[in-house]
C-alpha cells in the first residue's frame, strides 16, 4: 500500500471518528419501535425525566433494554402512534393525525409513563364523546288542514309540545246549507331531539310548512 493510500485511509478514518464525536455531542438516538426507525434527541427523550424514554436513553440499570444490530434501541410497540409521542416531547403540543384512534395514543403515553400527555389525550377523547352524544335541539314542522268549524276543536285538542307557528286561509271550497266553509291550513311545529327526527314522517312536510310560512299571512 503506497503512502498516499495510508495517508488518504487515516484521513477517512479520522474524519469518522470526528463525525462521530459531533453526534455523541448532538445526542442523536435512533429507537426501533416494532421496527420502525425514529431518529431524536436524548435532550427531546428526556423532557419528561421520570418516562420510560429517558430511562431508557440514560441506560437504567433497572429497565432492562436490547439494542438492534444497527445500535438502535428495541421498544416492542405499536409504531403507529409514536409519532405523537415524540411531538409532544418536542414541542410540548398534542397533534394526533385524523386517522390515527386517540384511544391508541392514550395507551402509549400511560406505558411511557408520560401523565400530562395522557390527561391531554384523555381531554380530548371525552369532548369528542360529549360531541357525539350532545342532544342537538331542532324543529319539526307538520301542515294540517281543516274547515272552519273544526279549526276551534282542533286547536284544543294539541298536546305532546306541539305549538301553531301559523294559519293559512286557502279559501271556501265547500258550500253546507247556503254558507260557505273556510278552508285553513294549520303549520304547527315542536322541538324534538335529533334522534328522535332520524326518518320521521314528520320530516316530510318540513319543506312545504316552511313555505307556507313564507308565504302565508297570519291569521292569530
């Protein structure tokens, strides 16, 4: 081997072991998560000093760890919702992509040991649930019609929350002993659950009492 070649082999060798000490220096760790790669910081790992990452990082004589052939260290779980594990210890902030299950990430951050990443998560988890079952009030409309000598009984006779929103004259089409009939349109409506309105019959004539409305003029 000529002295230029050794000469070129110490300098590559040299710049190695240099390139080496900057990232002993930076902290740069790789963790394989269910074989997943992550490359952070020890500094990022140990934000939170008592979690299971900082533990690990710092070689705990009492957690025991396995390192890949690559010299990353093995956690045995799901690598789908690490990422948010990692962010938060960034950056301190809860980011959970719109496909990832909160519940997943719940899990991750009580097995690390992180606790105010876990009460985040378990904030968000129950909103969304209250979100999901949050009754949402609306109105129900429904157009009678009757004669004018019934519209009095009929009026009487409402129950279970129904209130009349309004009365349309539709003219006299009947004619009984000599005196005309009037013929009316009664719009009534109540507030109901939305549960309760999933494919309601009563559904059916929201469309034409809301024209109605527009359209009539009140007679009460």
């Amino acid at each position: 081997m000529s002295s230029g070649e050794a000469s070129q082999r110490g300098c590559s060798t040299l710049s190695n072991a240099v390139e080496s000490r900057k990232s002993d220096l930076r902290g740069w760790v790789t963790l394989n998560v269910g074989g997943t790669c992550f490359l952070t910081t020890r500094s990022t790992l140990c934000k939170e000093p008592a979690s299971f990452l900082c533990r690990l990082v710092q070689d705990d004589p009492e957690l025991p760890s396995a390192k890949d052939q690559n010299g990353a260290y093995v956690i045995d779980r799901d690598p789908t919702y690490f990422p948010s594990v990692l962010n938060y210890l960034r950056h301190g902030k809860l980011v959970i992509n719109k496909d990832i299950a909160e519940e997943g990430v719940y899990e991750e951050a009580e097995f690390y040991n992180i606790p105010n990443l876990a009460e985040m998560v378990k904030e968000r988890i129950e909103k969304r649930e209250q979100d999901r079952y949050k009754v949402l009030t609306k109105h129900v409309y429904r157009v009678l019609q009757c004669q004018e000598k019934e519209l009095t009984q009929m009026l009487s006779t409402f129950t279970d929350g129904w209130r009349i929103e309004q009365i349309v004259s539709v003219g006299s089409q009947y004619n009984y002993g000599g005196s005309d009939q009037g013929e009316f349109l009664v719009v009534v409506s109540r507030e109901v659950n939305d549960v309760q309105t999933n494919s309601s019959p009563t559904e059916q004539t929201d469309g034409k009492a809301r024209e109605l409305l527009d359209r009539g003029s009140r007679m009460l």
